[in-house]
C-alpha cells in the first residue's frame, strides 16, 4: 500500500491539537498529495524540493511543519522565513498560516513593498515569530538595522520559478548570505526551469523531492479550450457573448497582457454586461489591489482583470472560469494564470483568445504542459470585426521578431532599409540641392592664402632677411 493510500487523515501526521482544532475549522477534511509526501518529510527535519501546481494546498503543507516546529510565541526576532515573489501573494500567505495558527500565540506578519514601512517596522519591534516577506522588502529593513534574522531556523521559498522570472536572483543570494547556515530549506516551484534547479543546489542540503504531478503541467481539474480571434474587437465581442451566461460564468478572472487592455476589458463590462468590475494591475495603489481583491473574493464582485502581476497570490474558492484574454508570453504563466480555478477538489474551465500572432505561443504551451489544448469555433452570434491598421502592423511585428529570433538572416517586413547617401539631395526638405545667396560662403574664398600662418619669430627672420637684399 502506498503512503498516499495509507494516510487517510491529518491526525496521523501527529500534529498537536490546536492545528488538528483549525484544520478542521478551515474545513480540510483529508489531505491531498502534496500534504500526503512533504508534510512527515519537514516534521523529519529534512530539506524538501516541492514541484507543485497552484491549488494543490501546498501552502498547508509547509505551513503545518513550520508551526509545529514554531510551537509558540518566544522573544522578539523571527525563528522562520518564508519568501514570496509578489504582495499579492505574501498577503495570500499571512492570511492562510494565520487562519492555521488560530488557537497558538504565534506571531505571523507579512512585509512588502508599495506600503511606507514605518507601521511594518513597528510591529516587527514588538516581535514576530513567522516572517513573511517579498526580497526587496526584507533587505531593506535588514540594511537598516530594523530586521534582525541571525535567530532564524527555517527558510521557505515559494513560488520560486517566479521570483526568478522577475530577476530576485541577487536578492535571494544576499538573503542566503546573512541567514544562519544551520536551517532547514523548504522549496517550492511549480515548474523546473534551469535557474530554479541551479538555486535548489546552492542552499538546499541533500533535498527530498517531492513531485506531485510533472513540473509545468496543468491541474487536471480545469477544463481548456482555444478560440481563434483575429483582433482585440472581435475578442471584446466574444467575451461580451460568452458571459451572457450568467449562470456558468458567476465569478470570471480575466488576464491580459498590458495594463491599457487590462482598463479597456474593465470599461467595457463595467457599461455592457451586468455585474461589478474591477481591475489589478501594477499601477493600481497598494489598497486599490487589496480592496478589489477582497470584494473578488467576497462575492462583492463578477469579474476580476488582471494582469499577470494577479497570477499567484490570490486564492478564491470556486472561481468558475478563467479567460485568457491575450496569450502570456511566458509560457509558465499560462500554468499559473489557469491554476486559478480548479482549486482544492473544486473543478473550473480555461479559455483563451488567440490572435494569428498569439497561435505559436499556444503551441509552445501545449508542448509545455503535455496537453492538447481543444480548439472551438467562433459562434456564429460573434461579429468578427475589420483588424485595424496599427493593430495589423503590431501582430505582423511581433511574427517578423520571432521569426529574425529564429534566423537571423530573415529579414522580413519591418527590417531596418539602409539608403544610400545622396550628396545632391537637401536632407531638410528632400529636394535637389541648390546653393542659394544666403549660404555661408566660408572657405570659398576666390583667392585662398598661398601658404601657411607664420609664427611671430619667422616673420621677423623673413624680414631681416629682406633687409639684407635691400
């Protein structure tokens, strides 16, 4: 019999009774794979490498360890460390470990950046047990003197593939060099790419790997499909015509690609389609995102757009549907952005506009997850709108780019033309040159110098010698 078939609840992980009292209280009934494999590993004391998707409760799954291994409320500085790439997320975190530490004294506080950090340093003074903390964040208080972490005695990276994705390479290996080495490491990761298994070997000692299911594979409880839309009017038509549903699509996320589609999407639901909407994006104020996510989450709200700044960090049950509205351009966000839905034992469906330029990157994606992703026609209550020009000339751009990255030879419709210099032609106006009586005529002269300037000393000789002739 296996371990996952043998373990059957969370009491056989031999937790104390206030985390088997809000276990139970937060509604878990069994625990899922993920918890099954990493949960005895980590109360072990080893060090765990985790592949897991969004969803799968890994959050629970390192969380539980960590307080038992906590236990209680003691001195000022933190004894754990868990890193997260995104606010979003590190609010996600202190909220569910919260929700776990119900009945201990165990201090939880989260710190990030687009908040003045004088109310996170006063807390932080009055002592923390758990740390929660984006890397820019941290090093900023520590650099200040406001952060002490020589007591810290476990390091938990979540989601790392994504801080790799946004460039927190450096800041991790400052992080690693001011921490104790005595610790125990626990990483998370819902794909594999090289920078992450690069990491893995510099801080983890002699890890367990936990993989639940493939590195970069969807969650089998989430349904996909593909329509092909040739533009951004006729993909606004589609999505108007798919949410008349309203019985099927009671609460949508929405994710594009750039903040001004992000706003368009929100202006449009908010005046045609019934129902409140909001959008996330990285110019919204740090209480906009956190209100609008709260109202998501509540039910306040039918649809949330985001961009990919939304993809980790929020957790909502039941989120019936998730529309990919533009096709991520990093292939990994597309796991993310679907694992949005489908949560816990819940199920949810996928759906994603492409355009003819977007087309390839679906492709890589499918190679990406193993999936066939199910290509529907358009309806024929759609009306397919006329590509604007401007519209036209980006996807026609964005194909030349990949195909130059491909071979560099190509070069296609939008490579740079070299014109030859023309000497007779006025770069000002494009026409023929003309010399016109108001042009400088300097170093024109009829009769140019015969010769060289002379110094001082040689007119005088040049005189003497004159003289002499004389």
């Amino acid at each position: 019999m296996s371990e996952s078939s043998a373990t059957a609840s969370f009491a056989d992980f031999k937790l104390n009774k206030q985390l088997l009292m809000a276990v139970a209280e937060a509604g878990f009934e069994q625990p899922t794979p993920v918890q099954e494999q990493t949960i005895p590993l980590l109360l072990a004391g080893h060090d765990v490498l985790g592949i897991a998707q969004t969803g799968t409760g890994k959050t629970a799954a390192f969380g539980l360890p960590l307080l038992m291994k906590v236990k209680y409320a003691q001195g000022t500085h933190p004894r754990a460390l868990v890193l997260a790439p995104t606010r979003e997320l590190a609010m996600q975190l202190e909220t569910h470990l919260k929700r776990l530490a119900t009945y201990t004294d165990l201090r939880i506080f989260a710190i990030y950046g687009g908040l003045g950090p004088k109310t996170q340093i006063e807390t932080i003074a009055q002592g923390v047990d758990i740390l929660i903390a984006t890397p820019g964040r941290l090093l900023e208080l520590y650099l200040q003197g406001d952060l002490i972490l020589k007591e810290l005695k476990t390091l938990v990276l979540d989601e790392a593939d994504k801080m790799m994705d946004m460039g927190f390479m450096p800041q991790i290996r400052r992080v690693l060099e001011v921490i104790p080495r005595k610790r125990q490491n626990v990483l998370f990761s819902a794909t594999m790419p090289d920078k992450v298994a690069k990491l893995s070997e510099e801080f983890l000692e002699f890890p367990v790997r936990v993989e639940v299911t493939p590195a970069a594979t969807s969650a089998q409880t989430v349904s996909q499909s593909l329509y092909r839309v040739p533009n951004f009017l006729t993909k606004i038509n589609l999505l108007d015509y798919l949410l008349l549903d309203w019985d099927t699509f009671h609460r949508v996320m929405i994710f594009c690609r750039t903040k001004e589609h992000a706003e368009n999407i929100t202006g449009f639901l908010t005046r045609k389609v019934v129902g409140e909407a909001r959008a996330i994006h990285g110019n919204k104020g740090q209480n906009a995102r956190i209100n609008a996510m709260e109202a998501f989450r509540n039910g306040e709200l039918r649809f949330l757009v985001a961009t990919d700044v939304a993809a980790r960090g929020i957790d909502v049950p039941q989120v019936s549907h998730v529309i990919n509205f533009d096709v991520p351009l990093v292939y990994d966000d597309y796991v993310h952005r679907i694992g949005r839905t489908g949560r816990a034992t819940h199920t949810g469906a996928a759906i994603t506009f492409a355009n003819d330029a977007e087309l390839h990157h679906m492709e890589q994606i499918a190679k990406l997850i193993h999936q066939e992703i199910p290509e529907l026609l358009l309806p024929p209550e759609v009306k397919v709108m006329p590509t604007t020009f401007e519209e036209q000339q980006g996807m026609a751009r964005e194909i030349d780019e990949r195909r130059r990255r491909q071979d560099p030879d190509f070069q296609g419709a939008f490579h740079e033309k070299k014109t030859p210099l023309q000497k007779d032609v006025d770069k000002r106006t494009g026409l023929p040159y003309v010399e016109g009586p108001n042009r400088s005529q300097k170093g024109n002269k009829k009769r140019p110098s015969p010769g060289k300037s002379q110094s001082p000393a040689a007119k005088a000789a040049a005189k003497l010698r004159g003289s002499r002739r004389k």
